[in-house]
C-alpha cells in the first residue's frame, strides 16, 4: 500500500498540471479573439475611411480643382521652418 501523503501529493501535482493546461488553453482562446477583433476593426476602419479621388484634364495635365485640393493637402511651412 502507499502512503495517503505520497498519494495526495501525486493528485495534487495532477491536479495542477491540468489547472496550468487549462490556463495555456484560455490563454490561447483569448489570443485568437483578439486577433480577430483586430481583423474586424481593420475592415471597419478601411470601409469608413474617404475614398481618394483624382481630377485630370484633358491630356493628362491637373485642373484647377485639382490643384487647390493638393495645396490644401499638403503640408504648410510655418514661420519656425516646421510643417503643420
């Protein structure tokens, strides 16, 4: 027969070998729902996100629209030499 300490010890370690498993497993669950969460907020992200447009005259050169809407868009010198 066997000693109740050895067998209780023995079921103890069981017991957290299974507890630690158990733990790896919801660690891995967790893992996967946030990665598609993130897949999920992406595809949001770029349905909602303005369409670019290009505007161009005849021959290829750039319209009036054209040409102020890439001035609004690019960046703004300032007067310490940064841009806005």
């Amino acid at each position: 027969m066997r000693p109740a300490a050895l067998t209780e010890v023995e079921n103890e370690a069981t017991a957290l070998r299974h507890l630690g498993q158990a733990h790896r497993d919801n660690r891995a669950v967790v893992r996967y729902k946030l990665a598609r969460r993130r897949v999920e907020v992406g595809e949001e992200l770029m349905r909602r996100a303005p369409r670019p447009f290009l505007i161009r005259g005849e021959g290829g050169e750039q319209s009036a629209p054209s040409t102020l809407l890439l001035a609004r868009l690019l960046p703004q010198p300032t007067q310490n030499g940064n841009t806005v």
